[in-house]
C-alpha cells in the first residue's frame, strides 16, 4: 500500500491513537541515521495495539517495531508502511513478591531502577544497557557474563493473527529470541531474588562507571555492532586487526572500544554500512574468522 493510500485509510478508522505519517526515522534511533516511516503509531493500549496489528493484517501492511533505536540502523530510504512504537503507552511496571512484570515499551533503565528500589537483585549488571524492554528481549541483551533471558519467566507475545500467548525462558540464545515471525514482544515477567537495595545500587553505579570508561557514550552508536564469534571477542579482532578509526563518510570505528561505530557526524547508514562490510572483510582476510551482524539493519537503500 502506498502512504498516500495508507494516510486516506487512517483517516477512515475509529482508530485515535497517535501517528506521525513521514517520520524520519533518524530522529529516533541513537545513530541518527534512517530515512522516514510512512507512518509511525503509539498505541496507547493493548487493545489499540489489537485493532492496528489486525489492521495492517486485513490490508498487508508491512509492519515494524521501533524500540529505543539503541541497536538499530534503519537505511535511508526508510520503513514502509507501519512502524509501531510502544514506548508511550505500553510501559507499566508491577512488583508481586519477588516477581517484575513490566510491558515492552518500558525503558530498560526503569524496569532496572524498580528492582533496586523494591530490593530485587538479578537484573543490575545490564546497568548501561540503553532501549526498551521488548529490545532488550528481542536481542537478549547482555552484560558481564549474564543476559537478560537468564532471568526471564515468560515473555507474553501477540502472533501475527493478534493471538496472545506466552514463551518462556528456553526461547533465549546467545543475543537472540526465538520470536515467531510477524509477532510482538507484548511483556516480560522476571522471578528476581531478594537482596539490599543499597548493595544493588552500588553494582549498578559500578557497571555504569565501567561502561563510561570502556565505551564511546558520549556518541551516536548502536552499541556492539558484531556478535562475538565462539571463544574471541569481536572488539578484540577488530583491534587486532588495526582497524580501530578507519572512517568511511562520517562513521567511523570507534577509538575507545573497536566492535562500536559511531556517526561522527552527517554519517549515512549507507556510510555504516559499507564501513562495517569493511571491516568484516579486513578481519576475514587477518583472522580467518567470519563476523556477523549483532545490530538489525532494517528499511530501504
Ligand atoms: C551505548 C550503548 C551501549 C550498549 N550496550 C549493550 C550491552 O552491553 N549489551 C547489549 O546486549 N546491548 C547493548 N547495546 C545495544 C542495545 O542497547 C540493546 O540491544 C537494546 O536492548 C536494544 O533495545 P531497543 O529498545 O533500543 O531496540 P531497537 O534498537 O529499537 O530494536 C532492536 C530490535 O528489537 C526489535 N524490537 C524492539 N521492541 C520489540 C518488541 N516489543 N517486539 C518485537 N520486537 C521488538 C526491533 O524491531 C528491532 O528488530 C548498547 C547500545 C548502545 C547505544
């Protein structure tokens, strides 16, 4: 379907929830890269996520979801039809007992400062990690030997046909969930243990002061931009590999930690790109050892 199409559609349904039609994309993703969104949608409910995911299936409009952008390079021709975000609606938290439940669209660094504060150790050495819930599910992310579906119970999911359902913790692999094609991450539900509040803020505070000292923050990235390969650390191969600064347009490899690459500066995700096919190239012909991507590369050239 064409925006011009999509936007008359909207206009049509008792559907009121915001929408922004040709959003650039780069607004909203920590690279700073990526051209528009036909449209981008926050939904304010679960029942409004319902009607739109039921929507964009009755009429085949393809559809994407925006987390915090903290691991994504969107192309520049950017997203067509839908991308969904549900950081505005879909971010509630609850606490029973030694069990956190919070919606996908929560930022992770919330969902992290509830724990603490309810005495609820596990979830504190991924203190750092930027984006929402849903992301961090998606990717599994990890810090310090430990990710985040370790601590996971279940990760409710709507299906592709608006079906909700729950997976639980065996769905989890090395930055990876097994989420079925065409669905949701709707929430997560984590079974912490009991621990100082005192004691979980101080590790946190430790892990940020570490990542200060060992990652580029103060720049536009997506984070670790290859997984690490069985047994060798990806940085590490890149350094070797001397390819720490190599620039192409205004990306560059990072000169604090080499698997980041940041946007300098006017970079475009196709300067990314072809930086990173670079680099994969340099570290096949030194090191033998092919790098794949950790970062979802999504959209149009
Ligand atoms: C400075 C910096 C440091 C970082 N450090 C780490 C680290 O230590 N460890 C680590 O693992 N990562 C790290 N990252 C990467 C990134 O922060 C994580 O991968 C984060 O969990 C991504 O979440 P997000 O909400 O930003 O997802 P996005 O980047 O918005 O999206 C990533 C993918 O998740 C999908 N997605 C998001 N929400 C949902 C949902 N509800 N349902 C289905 N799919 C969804 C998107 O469609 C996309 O495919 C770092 C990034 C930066 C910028």
């Amino acid at each position: 379907m064409l925006k011009d199409e999509l936007r008359r559609l909207w206009k049509t349904l008792d559907l009121h929830c915001p929408a922004l039609f040709d959003e650039p994309l780069a607004q909203h993703t920590w690279f700073q890269v990526g051209g528009p969104a036909d449209m981008l949608v926050f939904p304010r409910t679960t029942a409004e996520l319902l009607q739109l995911w039921k929507l964009a299936g009755d009429y085949g409009i393809p559809k994407f979801i925006l987390g915090g952008g903290s691991n994504l390079i969107v192309r520049d021709g950017g997203i067509r039809g839908i991308a969904v975000s549900l950081r505005r609606g879909l971010n509630k938290m609850r606490v029973e007992g030694r069990e956190l439940t919070a919606e996908a669209g929560a930022n992770l660094a919330g969902v992290l400062k509830l724990a603490q504060r309810e005495g609820l150790a596990g979830l504190e050495d991924l203190a750092g990690i930027p984006g929402t819930l849903g992301g961090a599910v998606y990717g599994n992310a990890g810090a310090s030997e430990i990710e985040i579906g370790r601590l996971t119970k279940t990760v409710k999911v709507m299906e592709e046909t608006a079906l909700i359902r729950e997976l639980n913790h065996q769905e989890f692999s090395y930055r990876s969930f097994n989420l079925p094609e065409g669905s949701l991450i709707l929430e997560a539900n984590f079974e912490l243990a009991h621990g100082s509040a005192e004691q979980i803020e101080k590790r946190m505070a430790e892990n940020l002061m570490r990542r200060r000292k060992t990652q580029p923050l103060g720049e536009h990235c997506a984070g670790c931009i290859f997984k690490n390969p069985p047994g060798c650390y990806a940085g590490r191969l890149i350094d070797e590999a001397g390819l720490k600064g190599m620039a192409k347009g205004g990306a560059a490899v990072s000169t604090i930690h080499a698997n980041f690459i940041v946007n300098k500066g006017g970079a475009t995700a196709k300067d990314i790109l072809q930086l990173m096919e670079q680099v994969k190239e340099a570290v096949a012909n030194q090191k033998g050892i092919s790098l794949e991507e950790e970062v979802v590369v999504v959209g149009e050239d």
